[in-house]
C-alpha cells in the first residue's frame, strides 16, 4: 500500500544503532585455538558482517 501511494515511503526511520568497533588483532586468539570440534558460521569464521563494515567505515574516515 504504501509503496502505491502518490508519495511512497521507502525508508523509514525506526531506531538508532550503533555498530560495534574492534581495535585490530582482536582475532588474533582464534589462531591459536585447537579445539576438539570444527567450528563453522559467521560467529565463529573469523569475519563477520559487522567486522566487514567496520574496516569499510574505518576506510571511509581516512577520505
């Protein structure tokens, strides 16, 4: 409906939120660990979709 009306809303705003920052080498544990299991998943690969912003913000600052 809202999509169809005269003057479509596409983006509205429901909140603030921040996305968390990690000074570098905050990875640097998981090289060293050598558990009896395999682990998989966003949470445990060693990137994560906000770590991925977060180095394209850090980027973005320096221009």
């Amino acid at each position: 409906e809202k999509l169809l009306a005269n003057k479509p809303v596409l983006f509205t705003k429901i909140g603030e939120r921040k996305i968390p920052r990690y000074k570098p080498g905050y990875l640097a544990d998981i090289a060293t660990l050598s558990p009896d299991f395999s682990m998989v998943g966003w949470a445990v690969s060693g990137v994560s979709i906000t770590h991925v912003v977060d180095e394209a913000e850090r980027v973005a600052e320096l221009f």
